[in-house]
C-alpha cells in the first residue's frame, strides 16, 4: 500500500471551533492511526482478518470509553472528543472503527448507564484497558430492522436465568469475553444480560466470505440453554428503548466516523489528480474531475458541520433520536458517494489495495445498513417531522 499522506481538509476552519483539548485527542488518534493501521490494514482486510495488535493502541487513544469516566477506566472526555477519535478511526478503516464502536457505544456504554456499582467496577476497567473485548447482540436471523420482534428469551430458574435464542451479524463476537445480550423475560419484556465467554451452551461462530469490514470479525452468538448468573442481568433499563439508547451513542460515533473514510476518498482523489497525467496536464484540470473535487469538499464540510452541532446538542443532552439518526444517514451517504466518485477518479488504480479508495467503499455499504438501514433512519425523519408512523 502507498504511504499515508493524509491531510484532513478543513475548508471552513472548523478547527476554530475545537477546543486545545480536542485538537489534542484528535491529533494523537490521527498519528496513531497513521502509524499503526495505515501500513498494515489493507493487508489485514485482504486476508479478512482483524489485527488483533492494535487493541492495545486503540485502548491508548481512548477509543475504548471514551466519554466514561475515570473511575471506571474511561477516558473522562466530552462527546466532540468521542466523535473526533472515530472520525480519525475510520479514517484509517471503518472496520477497526467498528470495533472500537461496539466496545464503547454498545458494551460499556449499557453496563455504565443501565448496570449496577458492582457491574460497572468489574467490567469497565477491563474494557476500557482492552483486556476484555465485549459484542452487542440485538440483530438476530428473524429480526434486523424490527428487534422488538426478538425470540431468543430467557427464563427464571430460581438461582438463574435460563437462556436461548440466536443472534446473527455480531461485530467482535468471535473474539468477545463479554456480550451485552437483549432477550425477552416471560412477560416478554425486553432486558440486556451480560453473557462471559466459557458459559455452557454458549458459542461465537465467525461469520466468512464478507466483501465488507473485512477486517472487522463478525459472527454469531448463539445461547442453548445457557445458565446466566442472576447478577448478570442489567437492572437500571429495560424495554426496547434500552438498546435504543446504546444505538444512539453508537450512531452519533457513526456520523462523526464516516466523515473519516471521506476525507481519505477525497484526499487521496485529490492528490491523485494533481500527479496523474493524461492528454499533456495533470487530471484535476479538467473541468469534470474538479466538479468531482469540489463537490466531495463541498459535502464534507456540510457533514463536518452537522456533526459539530450534534456533538454540541448531545454534550449539552439535547441531542434527540431523530437527530442522530439524521446526521448518521447523511454522512454515511456522503461518505458513499465520495468513496464511489473517488474511486473512479483513479480510474484503474481506483479498484487496487494500493488505495484506500475501494476498501473504503466497501466497508461503507455495511455502515449504511448496520445500527440502522438508509431507508429505516429516512423513515425515523418521517415520523419526526410528521408525527406519523410509517413502521405500522
Ligand atoms: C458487518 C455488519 C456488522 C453488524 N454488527 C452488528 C452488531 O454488532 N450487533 C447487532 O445487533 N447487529 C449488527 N449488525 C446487524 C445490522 O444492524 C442489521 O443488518 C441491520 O439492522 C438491518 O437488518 P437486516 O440485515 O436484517 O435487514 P432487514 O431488516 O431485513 O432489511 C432489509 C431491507 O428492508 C428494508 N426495510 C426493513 N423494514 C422496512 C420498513 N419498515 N420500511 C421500509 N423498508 C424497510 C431495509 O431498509 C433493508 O433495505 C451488523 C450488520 C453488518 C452487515
């Protein structure tokens, strides 16, 4: 793979509206990632395989809780922070992103707002060291975009619960020790457990022949008759509203991560149509290729500006649902368009693991699916300006 050359674009001078802290955080994760990802992550994705190495570097940057609070391992930082080091994250690769995601957003996250003193002191800090690795299980074969519609359901033994059901798409299963599990009680209520690797009856199998998040390990979680210890269940939230929480920490991370893998599409485009050379002149000056150009730098900068103002709203906890879901579906798509446009700028050197471009790509369309579909936080703005239901 060619060198990472990286400038982050900033047409607006939106650093003006970082803070010294901020620009800190985000610089070390940019060098991190430039460093320790950049040269080996293409390889890594080519071989579908996640790097098992950077888990500690991604502990170190503060990817692992990053709005947690100190006593509990985190890194103490406000939610700009969180968002600025997923946006460097996913520069480097959407996959290790996403591992850094579930972590944060959907393991530490539920345990921190949704667990007891004694969950949060025995799983945080292990979390947010790296040592442990956990997984997010709602999605399962029957139910994708509808989760409340879940099967996999536990019941009271007594001394235990009793576990069983099956998730599928499981980002970190199959190296998880820990995964957050949502499962209805026999009232059909749903709660979130806390399943340990090692539990009889409980298995990750990995999920192959991805074209996308390569180097992301996906897989199942999968509970037959699985023995959970009482204390293990999440106390402080149930319904579906509690999962619902952990996605909106998780898709605010998306939004802001997904600005990452543009500005590297566009980057890379950039500099590319400066250095190669057809009909006698440098490609970026003919007019197309700079409509290209200034359209990617015109859509980043809208998205960087959506972004910030999310990052203010949620540190200030006003940020709504629907909001999130706003800014996660634009950037994604920003992002998709850009990698595409980019992708062909390069013409044939678009589809080579030498560029980032087309990894990019790829590991975008699962990111417009995943933590909400395109077309499910299209219609969560639909019922939001409307006051309608489209999903019954
Ligand atoms: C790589 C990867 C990693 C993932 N990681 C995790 C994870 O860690 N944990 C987890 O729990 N899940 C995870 N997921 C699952 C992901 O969240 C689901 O794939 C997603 O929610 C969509 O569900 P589905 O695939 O079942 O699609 P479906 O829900 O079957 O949707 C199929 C199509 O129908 C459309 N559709 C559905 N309902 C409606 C409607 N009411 N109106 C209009 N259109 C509709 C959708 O937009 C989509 O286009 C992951 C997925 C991928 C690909």
């Amino acid at each position: 793979m060619k060198p990472d050359l990286f400038q982050a674009p900033d047409y607006y001078n939106l650093d003006e509206l970082l803070t010294d802290e901020h620009k800190l955080v985000r610089d070390a994760a940019r060098e991190w990632v430039k460093r320790d990802v950049s040269p080996i992550i293409e390889d890594y994705a080519q071989r579908a395989e996640f790097p098992n190495q950077i888990i500690k570097g991604l502990a170190d940057i503060g990817a692992f809780g990053p709005y947690i609070p100190e006593e509990y391992g985190g890194a103490g930082l406000d939610q700009i922070s969180y968002g600025l080091i997923m946006q460097e994250i996913e520069r480097g690769d959407s996959g290790v992103r996403s591992t850094a995601s579930v972590q944060s957003s959907l393991v530490m996250y539920p345990i921190w707002k949704y667990g007891n003193e004694a969950q949060r002191k025995k799983y945080l800090p292990k979390l947010a060291s790296g040592e442990w690795m956990g997984s997010f299980g709602l999605t399962e074969p029957d139910h994708g975009s509808n989760p409340g519609g879940m099967t996999t359901n536990y019941k009271d033994m007594g001394d235990h619960y009793l576990l069983n059901g099956a998730k599928m798409w499981i980002s970190n299963s199959p190296f998880c020790q820990i995964a957050v599990v949502w499962a209805k009680n026999e009232e059909g209520r749903i709660h979130g457990l806390i399943v340990e690797r090692g539990m009889e009856g409980f298995s990750t199998p990995e999920t192959h022949n991805k074209w996308s998040l390569r180097a992301s390990a996906t897989g199942e979680l999968i509970f037959d008759n699985v023995k959970v210890p009482k204390e293990n269940l999440l106390p402080n939230k149930s319904g579906l509203g509690a999962p619902l929480g952990c996605l909106d920490s998780a898709r605010f991370g998306i939004a802001w991560g997904a600005i990452g893998a543009a500005m590297d599409c566009y980057d890379t485009a950039l500099r590319y149509s400066k250095e190669r050379i057809q009909f006698g002149k440098p490609i970026g000056q003919f007019q197309l290729q700079q409509k290209k150009l200034a359209e990617m730098i015109t859509e980043i900068t809208k998205a960087q500006l959506l972004a910030w103002r999310l990052g203010v709203l949620r540190e200030n906890g006003k940020a709504t649902s629907a909001q999130i879901s706003m800014a996660k579906r634009n950037n994604v798509e920003m992002a998709l368009k850009i990698a595409r446009e980019a992708r062909q700028m390069l013409g044939g050197m678009g589809i080579s693991g030498e560029y980032s471009i087309m990894r990019h790509m790829m590991n975008l369309e699962s990111v417009v699916t995943y933590e909400g579909t395109h077309d499910i936080h299209l219609l969560i703005t639909g019922l939001d300006v409307t006051g309608l239901n489209a999903f019954k």
